[in-house]
C-alpha cells in the first residue's frame, strides 16, 4: 500500500538503483472520518482515480481521499 485514506504521499526518486524506498506522508487530505462518512451504505458512491504523469489522485464521492507522487523511476 502506497497511501492511507487522508494522506498526501511523495514516493522519493532511490539514490541508487537498488535501493527501495518508502513512501513518505508529506501532508493531508480530506479527514477520514469525513470520507468515511461520506459513505454511502445503500446506493451508489462515485470513486474517481486518475493516474496522469507520476502522480495518481483517487476521490470518493468528491471528496480528496489519496494523492501520491511517483518520483521513483
């Protein structure tokens, strides 16, 4: 796993080739009790993800739930 629910992740660029690295948490999103709450039990909830360049952004019911930035190559 990459990113918890409301977190901003950078995935830094390894000094060598074989290196891992870990994410890093370098900010927040939208709380998760608040996405969580958004919810919908019964019914349709709308997940958006887009993937464009090295970073993938995923929201649930338009709410900012991940952002992760892929600077490894």
């Amino acid at each position: 796993m990459l990113a918890k629910r409301g977190t901003k992740v950078v995935l830094p660029e390894p000094t060598t080739p074989e290196e891992k690295v870990k994410p890093r948490v370098v900010g927040e999103t939208t709380p998760e009790d608040k996405i969580m709450a958004s919810v919908k039990k019964e019914g349709w909830n709308e997940l958006v993800v887009v993937a464009k360049g090295n970073r993938i952004v995923q929201k649930l019911n338009g709410l900012l739930t991940v952002d992760v930035e892929d600077n490894d190559k």
